[in-house]
C-alpha cells in the first residue's frame, strides 16, 4: 500500500472512529437523561457494532444530504432482503435503524413542507 493510499485509510478511519463517538455520546446523554429520547437505553448499544456503512448513512444524515433512495437501499442493505427478518440484524445496527428512521421522518417532513410552502407561494 503507498504511503498515500495508507494516509487516505488512516483518515476514513479516523472519521469513522469520530462518527462512533459521536453517537456514542449521544447514546450516554439518553442514558443521563439529558435528552429525552429512547433509542440507545437499555445498555444493548454498541457504537463499535456499527458498521462503515451505518456511519456513512448517519455522515449523510448529520449533513441534510440524504435522499429518499439513498435511505431505501440503507434500510435493503441492512435487512439483507426479504429472506431475514428483524431477529436476524444485530441489536445495535436495529437500534441504530430506529434512531436513524426518527431522523429521516424530521428531515423528509421539513423538506415536503418547504415543497408545499414553495407551490402555495407559485398560486398566490
């Protein structure tokens, strides 16, 4: 591996490393009470569970750049298709897929409320 090739990996997986943390943190403010959300009580959450894939997801979540089909094939990929079924994801990617679930459900509402604010503006 060139010398570039390793700064490059060493650096994805400072992010990713980072993206953990993240959550991680968040997962331990649900835990203190200090946000009023359930997604990672319980003590069943594992950050380190989480995959490349999850924490690129969550990336484009964090930063509003996320679409619709962007998140359905998230969704396929973690289910792995119709021959798994929810026993078969492992509990901190399932618990990850509910947390994410809340946030798009926020971002896909804000954006299909700008549309409809922007087509009331065009009939006026």
């Amino acid at each position: 591996m060139s010398e570039a090739q390793d700064g490059r990996e060493k650096s994805k997986q400072e992010e990713i490393e980072s993206l953990r943390q993240e959550i991680r943190e968040y997962a331990e403010k649900e835990e203190s009470g200090e946000i009023k959300t359930a997604h990672f009580l319980g003590g069943e959450f594992d950050p380190n569970r989480l995959t490349d894939e999850d924490l690129l997801i969550w990336q484009k979540i964090s930063a509003g750049t996320i679409t619709e089909s962007e998140f359905d094939m998230y969704q396929d990929g973690v289910y792995g298709g119709e021959e798994r079924d929810d026993s078969d994801i492992e509990i901190s990617r399932s618990l990850f897929l509910a947390f994410l679930r809340n946030r798009i459900a926020v971002i896909f509402g804000r954006r299909q409320l700008e549309e409809m604010r922007k087509k009331d503006e065009k009939t006026q």
